[in-house]
C-alpha cells in the first residue's frame, strides 16, 4: 500500500491497516534502520493523570490534603449546594 506525506508532514494510514490494528487514537513512533515504525499506544485517561502526578511527586495523601483544605476554604453556600 502506498500513503502519500503532505507538505505539513501528515500522513494518511490506508483504513486496511487502522482497521487490521484496530481502534486506536495515538502511535508510539520510531525511525529505525530507515524505517519508520508506527506502534498503536491506547492511552487510559487515568493512567496519563497519575503518571503526571508521580512525575510531580504527587502522592494520595497530598490529593486528600488539597481536598481537605479546599473544603475548609468553601463558602458554606458552596458546599450546602454539593449534597
């Protein structure tokens, strides 16, 4: 199959190959050997959010830290407005 590079350096995949990886929204992408290899990657939301805390040194405890302080910073309106 042949896939044409735009001039902004996008490439359109022939829907035979997206559909023999199947659903999929990102590729891992390396060049090797001349070759340009392209890996389906399926990204969990949450998996991305923690990863980004643990990169941050972000633990549960600071999270249940921030939650509490938060709390107690809310206008009483606010939090009645909650339940």
């Amino acid at each position: 199959m042949l896939a044409k590079i735009t001039s902004k350096n996008q490439l359109t995949l022939p829907k035979a190959v997206t559909n023999a990886v199947g659903a999929t929204e990102y590729f891992d992408v390396q060049a090797k050997g001349g070759q340009i290899i392209l890996t389906p990657v399926r990204i969990q939301r949450a998996d991305a959010v923690r990863a980004k805390l643990a990169e941050m040194g972000i633990d549960e405890q600071d999270v249940a830290d921030a939650v509490a302080w938060s709390r107690k910073q809310a206008p009483k309106a606010a939090r009645k407005s909650r339940k």
